[in-house]
C-alpha cells in the first residue's frame, strides 16, 4: 500500500479545526481536516465499513437455512443492503486517501475492526433473525448517535439512508421472533440463541466508560454518546421486546436510577465451540479475545477478498 503521510493530506491545525465547528459548519473533506480529525475519522469509519461488509457473508451463510424461498429473498435483500452501506464508508474513506483495494480485498481478515460477535457463525434461521433483533439494533443505536452528532458531513448525510435500511432490518427480526415466539419449540430456540448473542452484543459497544476516556471522540462529534450510554440505549430498545416475547435476559431495570443493570457475571469468558458463557474475567482478557478474533473471520474475509483473486477488474494505478 501506497499511503500518503496523514499530514500533506490534512492542512488544518487543531485550532483552525475547532474554530471551523463552532462557526457551525461541517467538515466536508480532507481541506477541513486537521491529522488528528482525519485519524479519528478514519477510525470510526473503518470499524462501521467493515461492520458492515461482515455483515454479508455471516447473513449469507444463515440464509441457506431460510425456511421458503421468500424468506431467502427478504435475507439477501438485507445482505444487499449492508453491502452497500459498507461501500459507503470505504467510498468515504477513498475520499480520505486510504487505499480503498487494500482496504477492502488485500488487507490481511486479522487486521478487518468489525466486531467480534459477527466472528462466531449463525447457524440457523433462528440465529439469523436474532442477529437482525440485536445485532442489527446495536448498529442502529450507534450510528443513530454518529447521524445526530457527526461533523462529517458526507458521512452524516449518507446515514438518512442507513437508518432507515437498518429499521428495516430490525423489523425483520423482530416479526420473525414473534413469529417463532407463538410456539414452545420456537420460543425455546430463541431463548439459546439470545443466551449466547445477548451477552456478545452487550461487548459490542466496548470498554465501559471508567475504563476509557473518548476525549477527541466526543470533541470532534464522531460519537456523542459514551460507551456505557450506548449500551444502556440499546438495552432499553431490546429489554421491554424480549420481556414482551417471555424470553429471558440477564439483566433487569433499576427503578430508582431508571437504568439497566446487567445481572451475570459481566465481561465473561466465552466459549466459541459450544456458544455457552463461562466465569467472569477482565476486560484485558476480552481485548485478548477479541485481537486473537473468532472461528469465521478468516473465511468470511476470504468470501469477500476471492473474486479479486480471481478476476482482472482491478483499478489502473
Ligand atoms: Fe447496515
Ligand atoms: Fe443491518
């Protein structure tokens, strides 16, 4: 990879940077951008893109399960969909100098930043429809925070679509869910799905916020909410669906502070080859975890990267 040095590429000093927002005005692009704005920038948009494009083939794999040929066509439209959010955000950060073929095709799958709950494989249509009720919802939750607080401008108008995209999505799961809910056998397999993906979904949204401090993310508008904040938003739009469903989840509502608390032990050991939750560990411990990544990383960044591989489609130099 060809990079050009962040500084040639970003003009702005911090200064300029801040004086700029607080007239109100948006970062349009690299000529707005100090190095530490397009670093960050850069950050968050690679995390959300490959979240995104991961999304693909962990769906495409569960939708062989679809139980009729429709309900394939609804899961491919949404693989559809995340494919072109992702493109979105490497379109983004092609404008931002990053090597968009290495980025997306050459880039080795231990260096992709998705999170590690999309590297543990969905092997049913159950899975898949709990994956679009809260995976899909922790995505929405999240940029629902970058759509109302970024200061990038393209990506902020781009996200009109997504949202609306991802309410799709989500409707999807939770119709299935009440769906399979209605019966004893479904509604059992529901509740094993959410046992194992609740508590990954909770680690999705990452450090909590005594551990880490988001000084430029905050400043800069990439998030607005904390991580803890983020978590509780997506608790609050999950908990009340799965009481209504009468599947059980490890926390409860604290009355008095009128937040969730989490019940299990939390962070935790994860077991990738039975899916099942273990002792309590530290968060240096789930960092481990996640740097080391899950079972499906390798070949679902191998189903992306092969059709580069193999055709001559590539951008002249
Ligand atoms: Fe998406
Ligand atoms: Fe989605």
């Amino acid at each position: 990879m060809v990079a050009t040095p962040i500084e040639e590429l970003a003009p702005r000093t911090e200064e300029e940077v801040r004086e700029h927002l607080q007239s109100g005005k948006l970062v349009e692009g690299l000529q707005h951008m100090s190095p530490q704005y397009l670093q960050g920038i850069r950050r968050i948009l690679t995390v959300s893109a490959d979240t995104e494009l991961v999304s693909a083939p962990s769906y495409l794999r569960a939708a062989q399960h679809a139980p009729a040929l429709n309900n394939f066509g609804s899961a491919m439209s949404i693989v559809q969909d995340e494919l072109a959010h992702a493109h979105i955000g490497y379109r983004l950060l092609g404008d931002l100098g990053v090597d968009m073929d290495w980025l997306i095709y050459e880039r080795p799958a231990a260096e992709f930043k998705y999170p590690y709950a999309f590297d543990v494989p969905l092997d049913s249509w159950t899975e898949l429809v709990c994956a679009n009720a809260l995976y899909d919802q922790a995505g929405y939750v999240l940029l629902s925070d970058v759509h109302a607080t970024s200061t990038f401008g393209p990506w902020k108008r781009a996200l009109a679509k997504v949202d609306k995209e991802e309410t799709f999505h989500l409707r999807h799961g939770r119709t299935w869910l009440k769906k399979l809910c209605k019966h004893p056998d479904g509604r059992a397999e529901v509740q094993a799905a959410v046992d194992w993906m609740f508590i990954l979904t909770l680690e999705w949204f990452g450090l909590p916020d005594a551990r880490k401090r988001h000084g430029i993310q905050l400043e800069y508008g990439f998030k607005g909410l904390s991580n803890d904040e983020l978590r509780q938003a997506w608790m609050a739009a999950v908990v009340p669906f799965m009481d209504e469903l009468g599947i059980e989840v490890p926390v409860h509502l604290d009355e008095a502070s009128g937040g969730y608390v989490i019940d299990c032990p939390f962070p935790r050991a994860f077991d990738e080859a039975t899916k099942t939750w273990g002792d309590e560990i530290t968060w240096d411990d789930v960092i481990a975890r996640w740097k080391a990544r899950g079972p499906m990383n390798e070949a679902y960044v191998e189903k992306l990267q092969r059709g580069y591989r193999t055709t001559s489609f590539r951008r002249a130099g």
